[in-house]
C-alpha cells in the first residue's frame, strides 16, 4: 500500500473514530456555561447588595411593607430604637414615609440620616400619633443572623435547595429542563435567603445605584414565570410552539418580561409590570392545562409519563404545604401558641418537594417509584382529611352532650375524640385505599381481585383443563399480553 493511501486510511479512520465517539451529557457547553455563570452571578449580586445594605443607617427594627404602612414586626438590634410591635411608620424628619413597593424613585434622605445621629420618627400607635427620638446605627453580622432566624427560615431546606439545583443541573447540564430548574431554584432560594432580608428593614432611603439594583434583583420575578412556561413547554416532551416557532416563541415570552421591567423603571409606573406578571401568570395557567392534557391523552411512553407524575407531585407539594399545615395544625393543636412557626416549618420541608421532585424526573432516577409515592399520598392525604372531620365532629357532638362550651374544652372530650381516631385508623384507611385502587388504579385493584380467585380456584380445582384454561384466564386478565399459550411438561413414562 503507498503512503498516500495509508494516510487516506488514517485519516477515514480518525474520522470515523471522531464520529462514533459517544457524546457525553455531563459536560457544559456555551450553554451550560452561561446559565452556570448567570446563576452564580445573580447569588453574589445579592449578597453584595445585602452586604452593602448593613452599612447603611438603620434603627434595628424589621417591618411588615405589605400594606400601605411600614409596621414594627420584630427587634433585630440589641440596642434597637424605642419602637414597639405594631407601631405603623408615618413619617421621618417630617417626611412621609412612600414604600419601595408604591414608588419606583429613591427618595432623598434627610440631611441628619447618618449612622450615629438622632432622628424623629412619627408613628401611630393605638390609634394615636407618637414623635420617637431614634438614635441610628450601623447593624452588624449578628443582628444578621437574627433577622435571618425571625423569618422562620430553615437554613438546612435552604442549603439543600441550592444543593438540588446546582447537583441536577450538573448531571445533565446540556439539558433545558436542567438549566431552567437552576435558574429557578436559584432566584427562589436567593430571594429567600438574601433579598428578604434587606426588604424586611431597609426600606426608606439609599443610594439611587442600591435602590435600582434591589428593584432589579427583586422584579425578575416576571422572568421567573417565564421559566416556569418555558420549562412546562420543554419538559418531558417540547410542544407547540417551541416545535415549530422555537426562535419566535422564546423571543416573545422572554421579550415582553423584558421590556415591562425596563418601562416600569423608565416610567417608574408600577402597572405596567402587574400588567405583564398577571399576564405570564395566566399563560402558565393556560400552558399548564393544555400540556397535561395534551401528555395524558396523547403520551403512553411509560417513562415520559412517570416523569409527568413526578412533575405534577413536585408542583402540588408547594400548594399542599401553603394550604393543609397551617389548618391541620389550628384543628389538632389549637391550644399551640406559635402555629405559625410550625406551619413555616412544614411549609419550608414539604416546598423542598417541588426541586427534589423536578431533579428526579429530569435525571430519572428511581423514575418508576413515583406511582407508589403518589398512591400513598393520594391514601394518606384523603385520610387526614376524613379524620379531621371525624376529630372535629366528635368535639363537637361531645362538647354538647357533657355541656361545655367551645372556651371551656374538658379534658375528658380530648381523650375520648383521640381514642375514636386511634380506632378509626386501621380499618378506615384500609376502606380509603380500596376506594383509591378502585377509583385510580383500577388495573392494578381488577388483577389483584383476578390473582386471588385464581388461588382460590387453585385450591378447589382438580381437573387439569379447568385449572389450565383458569391460569390462561389470569394471565391474560392481568398481563395483557399480545399472544398467550400454555406448554405442559407431559412425564416419559
């Protein structure tokens, strides 16, 4: 062979090499790359600000800004100002006081706010104006902590939800479904831990520069929507119109978020980001509805639609956790004085759901287990409801018969309630389960049913041919296969 085909041959040999080498999913792509730095980038932009925030002037205290008024929640400062819990800030200097949330303009401070200076504080208390004389100050790394604890947060579910989001985007970070989970694992989180807590008191003045970026970190919410339509429109299968208008579709649900934030900093006219939010809310909705039905009639790929159970348990954890804790707690426990901290508790675990769900799906791991995850909670879930009523009927009817009112609850109603719903337990949830068998798992329930009358048949049945055409019978009931036949070992002799 010459030289000059023995090169042709190493080369077509390299060649074919190079495209039979297999591709590799874990590693990162300018893609990748991208999302990776944006969501490391969002996290320390939000650090630095709140870094930034505790060199400002503040008086110690942590504010309630949902409503028209600043309220007085909670003392962060060892050496917090005279205010006290429910005083509603009206002025400062004389100045009224327009939150963060109805204005989209730094306001000017007044000349005194200074760290170590006095300031006067108007607010209504009971119903009464009141002038306080608030000396500020400057908080330190501890008073952070102790914001961070008053929140109720839990920084273990915290920690976890970056765990998740960065692990899973890292096992498979070519893929969209992963990257959109980052990106929002990271905004929910970093709001959470970091945002929050500048929100929470350093609400009045700062740099123009500060006040920008904070709006900026804090109104990415109506991207965060987008993410949410987009990864339901990508995820486990891409629809329409991603599958025929990729470019247009992403241009618009992106574009539109765009251009409201920029107008409403321009304009600073808060309608025109509700508008829009409101807007990628309803089209979640929407998006969200056709593609589940879409999936469930349409899809019969058994991986694709464990992924879809694994989704739709992953979105209804964060509701189940908004709703049931905070009620199942009152009814159970009414005599607990902080709920509210226990529901915050439950609300911060059972919402590490929704990553922890999401993950699964997109990497499939134990894919197949969620159809015993969602049985046992459909079981457990309609359950807690029943005996909930139950324990709240039998107060009731049991209250009346030993003639106490609702403020005055006797001992002898609690033990007795509690004793019914101990009974109750084990033959109420085996009812419940038959009920959900019956109802979502009628395959499964028909050949259980199948099963045992053919051990019963088993049993009583002695002629070779009955039991034969019998277990012909179960197999096709309970297997369903294409073709079915029956080879009967015959003895030699």
């Amino acid at each position: 062979m010459s030289m000059t085909r023995m090169a042709m041959a190493r080369k077509e040999t390299g060649t074919m090499h190079k495209q039979e080498r297999p591709f590799n999913d874990h590693s990162l792509n300018r893609g990748s790359w991208a999302v990776l730095l944006l969501s490391l980038a969002y996290i320390a932009s939000a650090m630095l600000l709140v870094a930034y925030a505790y060199q400002l002037p503040a008086d110690g205290w942590t504010f309630d800004t949902n409503g028209d008024l600043a309220t007085a929640v909670a003392p962060i400062a060892d050496n917090a100002s005279p205010l006290m819990i429910g005083d509603q800030l009206l002025a400062v200097e004389g100045q009224a006081i327009l939150l963060n949330d109805a204005i989209l303009r730094p306001a000017t401070p007044p000349p005194n706010w200074q760290i170590g200076q006095t300031v006067t504080y108007t607010v209504l208390r009971e119903g009464q104006q009141v002038n306080l004389n608030v000396t500020l100050q400057k908080l330190t790394l501890a008073d952070l902590l102790r914001n961070y604890q008053l929140s109720g947060n839990i920084w273990i579910t915290n920690l976890l939800w970056y765990v998740i989001g960065f692990g899973v985007f890292f096992l498979r970070p070519r893929d969209t479904a992963a990257r959109l989970l980052l990106l929002f694992t990271t905004y929910w989180n970093t709001i959470n831990v970091f945002m929050q807590r500048v929100e929470d008191w350093n609400f009045v003045w700062g740099p123009p520069g500060y006040v920008y970026a904070g709006l900026v970190l804090n109104l990415l919410w109506v991207f965060m929507f987008g993410l949410m339509v987009h990864f339901v429109l990508a995820f486990p299968l891409r629809k329409w119109p991603l599958t025929r208008r990729p470019r247009l579709a992403l241009g618009l649900l992106y574009g539109f978020p765009a251009i409201s934030l920029a107008l409403t900093l321009l304009t600073g006219n808060f309608a025109i980001y509700n508008s829009v939010l409101l807007s990628m809310i309803a089209i979640l909705v929407v998006a969200l509805i056709a593609a589940t039905t879409h999936n469930l009639r349409r899809v019969r790929d058994r991986v694709v639609r464990a992924q879809i159970g694994w989704v739709a348990l992953g979105i209804a954890s964060p509701i189940v956790a908004t709703l049931m804790p905070g009620a199942l707690i009152d009814l159970f426990l009414p005599n607990v004085a902080n709920t509210s901290a226990l529901a915050n508790w439950a609300f911060n675990l059972f919402g590490l759901l929704l990553p922890l769900c999401f993950g699964i799906a997109i990497t499939r791991y134990r894919l197949f287990d969620i159809n015993v995850i969602i049985r046992k909670t459909l079981v457990y879930a309609l359950l807690s409801a029943l005996l909930a009523l139950v324990y709240f009927g039998s107060v009731v009817l049991l209250q009346n018969v030993v003639g106490r009112t609702a403020d005055e609850q006797s001992p002898l109603v609690i033990v007795v309630s509690t004793l019914i719903i101990a009974a109750l337990f084990a033959p109420l949830r085996q009812r419940v389960q038959a009920f959900i068998d019956r109802r979502f798992y009628r395959q499964k329930y028909d050949a259980q049913q199948i099963l045992a009358q053919f051990a019963q048949t088993a049993r009583d049945e002695v002629e070779m041919e009955a039991l034969t055409s019998e277990l012909l019978h179960v197999v096709q009931e309970t297997m369903q296969p294409a073709n079915i036949s029956l080879w009967i070992k015959r003895d030699a002799s």
